[in-house]
C-alpha cells in the first residue's frame, strides 16, 4: 500500500505539470522498476526472488524519493515564479494608478479651467443680452405708439441671445398743416441667419440700420426700406467681396394714424396700412377670418443676382373697413411654426398656426400671447423636442 501511495504521489504531479522533465524521468524509471518487480514477484521461482527483490526494491525506493524530492522542489520554484509573477502584476498595476490618477488629476485641472471658461463665457453673454434687451423697444414705448391693450409681443430666444428682433418707430406726420395725415408708425419683426452670438450680432446690424434709414427718411415706404435695408446689410458686410449668405428674413408694418393733432395710444384711428416682407409674412384677422399676405421670396442680405432687388408693397386702406370690426394682425419669424413636436416628431407648420389663430382671435391680446406660449410648449413637450430656433411674434389690434 505504501508502494502505491508513493507511485500515486509522484504520479499525479507529473501528469499535470508537463515541464517537470527531470521528475518525469525518475517518475517513469520508478514506474518501470514498480511493475517489474511485480512481474518478477509472479513469475520467477521462489528460489530467485529474494535476490532480485533485494536489488530492485531499493532502486525503486530512491527513484521514487528522487522524484519526490523535485516534486517538491518545482512545487517551490512554481511557488517562487507565481509570487514573483504576482508582485510584478501588482507593481504594473500600482503604476497603472499612478498613472490613472496623475491624468484624473489633469482631467480635473481641464474641467475646472473649462468650468471656469465656460462661466466666464456665459457671463458674458449674458451681460450681451443686457445691452441687445436695452436696443429692443421698451414695453412703454411699444404701449405709447399701439396702446396698453392693443398689442402683445411673444419673445422667446433659444438661447441666451437672439437672432430674432423686433423694432418699432413713430414717423412724424408728412404734411405740416395741423390736420395733416401722415404721422405713423413703423414696426419690423426680424429673424437673423443663426441665433445665439452670431444671430445677435446680425440683429444689432439690423437695428442700427433701421434707425439710420428712418430717421433720414421716414417717408419711406415699407417696400423701400427694404431696398435700403437690403444695401446696407451687403455694404456692412462687404458680400460683393467675401459673397456671404449672412442676412434676415423680415416683415414690415407702417401704420398711418388719421390726424397729426391725435395721439399715439389707446384710440388712435388708424388710416391705412402698408406692408412688405422679405421672406416673412404677414397674418391679417378680420372677424375670424384670417389672410396671409406672403413676403416676398427674397432675403435681406446675401447672394443677390439681379441688378436691384425690388419687394412688392402691399397698401390697405383702413377708413373703408368698420371700426367696430375685430381686425388683428400679426407678425411672426419662422421659429414657432418649424418647432419640432407632437406625437409624429413633425414640425408645427403654418397651417396650424393659422387655425390657432383663428380659434384665438377673440380673445384680449394678453390671452392670446398665453395661448401661444401654451400651445407650442405643449407640442414640443409631447415630442420631447428642444427649442430649434428663436422664437418671435407680435399681434396689434387696430
């Protein structure tokens, strides 16, 4: 049993460790001198088996021992080498983390400077929106020229700041008899190619433009202060040298009041109505029943291929249309109706833009401005959709 035990022993190891070589070879050697002993045991006469027992027995003992003994000995040096083995591991992953939290601790320094950065930036234009705010007409001023009731403005940048704008004007009258007709009001609703910093700053353009143009000559008509407009984008931005496609898609309003000795205000009677639009339209409520007048499918700014670029004037006379008559107009950019939503993620579209007007257009102006914001804030929640774009409209009761 002994003898067994020893070959299981020196067995084992040596089948499941291939590169034991030397152990292999006492292994087998013990091997062979266990089996012929036990077929010398079986097979020679009973006379000789003392004699080779006392020869082989021995023999099979040391080589078993042999074994035995580098067994354990590679059973050490295994040992060793996987210690070893594991330490280096060890030591390649400590630098690993060494590594690892030397460039953590950059990520964190360039998070902190981005961070600070992108705090800096955003101060910035926030304190921009501040100086583009105080360019946009002020609430009183809007009040002093269309009346406290009678207009409202829904103003929704995407961002901080804003590529839409919109710009209002009182004209003195042109005939200088007290009775003279003639003293209006010219109002503009813009969109500027991009929004936020680049939209912004195409609307201060804009602005300064349209102050400058009106101021030298008020007289003019909307169609032609688009002419004017047109030019001075291009010669601002030098487009017949750098051919940029920056510019803005605008809609203008001049209203006429009925006498020069009225005021601006509450109940001011307004004579006629003239419009032109580069791009944008203009949406015009009577009694429930609404009318686009379309704009003109040319841009202010950009690529121009013809020799002057000319916009149609639409003019209506107001004395002919009834006073107690439910007549609104609005003026919108493009950034309500291409709003994203709804259950089939699509846009708003003009078509329901305009029969959400319809269905609003005898409410007071300040529900309306509500609903609007109701409305497309609903469709872009039900479509999980971000703003697009700015957002701007302005509706006067006339």
């Amino acid at each position: 049993q002994m003898e067994y035990g020893l070959i299981v022993m020196v067995a084992v190891p040596v089948i499941f460790f291939e590169k034991w070589r030397i152990t292999k070879y006492f292994a087998f050697l013990s091997f062979a001198l266990f089996w012929l002993a036990k077929f010398l045991h079986y097979y020679l006469p009973p006379f000789d088996k003392g004699n080779f027992y006392g020869i082989l027995a021995p023999l099979n003992l040391t080589c078993t021992f042999i074994a035995l003994f580098f067994i354990v000995w590679n059973f050490k040096n295994e040992f060793t080498r996987y210690e070893e083995t594991i330490n280096q591991k060890n030591k390649s992953i400590a630098e690993q983390n060494e590594e690892l939290h030397t460039q953590s601790h950059a990520i964190n320094q360039k998070n902190c400077e981005l961070a600070k950065k992108n705090k800096d930036i955003t101060a910035s234009i926030t304190y921009a929106r501040r100086i583009q705010t105080a360019l946009l007409p002020a609430n009183q001023d809007l009040e002093k020229a269309l009346g406290k009731d009678h207009f409202f403005v829904f103003y929704q940048p995407r961002d901080i700041v804003s590529g839409d704008f919109y710009w209002i004007m009182q004209t003195p009258p042109l005939n200088p008899l007290p009775n003279g007709e003639g003293a209006g009001v010219i109002l503009a609703v813009a969109d500027c190619t991009g929004h936020g910093v680049p939209g912004a700053l195409m609307s201060m353009i804009g602005v300064n433009l349209l102050n400058e143009i009106v101021r030298n000559s008020p007289a003019l008509s909307p169609d032609l202060i688009l002419n004017q407009l047109h030019t001075g984008v291009r010669e601002s931005l030098k487009q017949h040298e750098s051919q940029t496609h920056d510019g803005m898609d605008i809609a203008i309003v001049k209203l006429k009041k009925e006498n020069s000795n009225e005021n601006f205000g509450e109940n001011t009677h307004w004579t006629s109505l003239e419009f032109a639009g580069a791009k944008n339209p203009l949406y015009w409520l009577r009694n429930q029943q609404l009318t686009e007048l379309k704009g003109d499918k040319m841009p202010i700014g950009g690529h121009q291929r013809e020799i002057e670029r000319i916009f149609t004037l639409h003019r209506f006379d107001l004395r002919q249309i009834p006073k107690d008559e439910n007549n609104i107009i609005y003026l919108f950019t493009d950034g309500y109706q291409d709003q994203f939503g709804g259950e089939n993620i699509e846009k708003f579209r003009s078509k329901r833009l305009k029969d959400l007007l319809q269905t609003i257009a005898l409410l007071p102006l300040a529900q309306q401005k509500e609903i609007l914001g109701q409305t497309i804030e609903k469709w872009q929640t039900e479509g999980k959709q971000h703003p697009i774009d700015d957002r701007l409209a302005i509706g006067i009761r006339l």
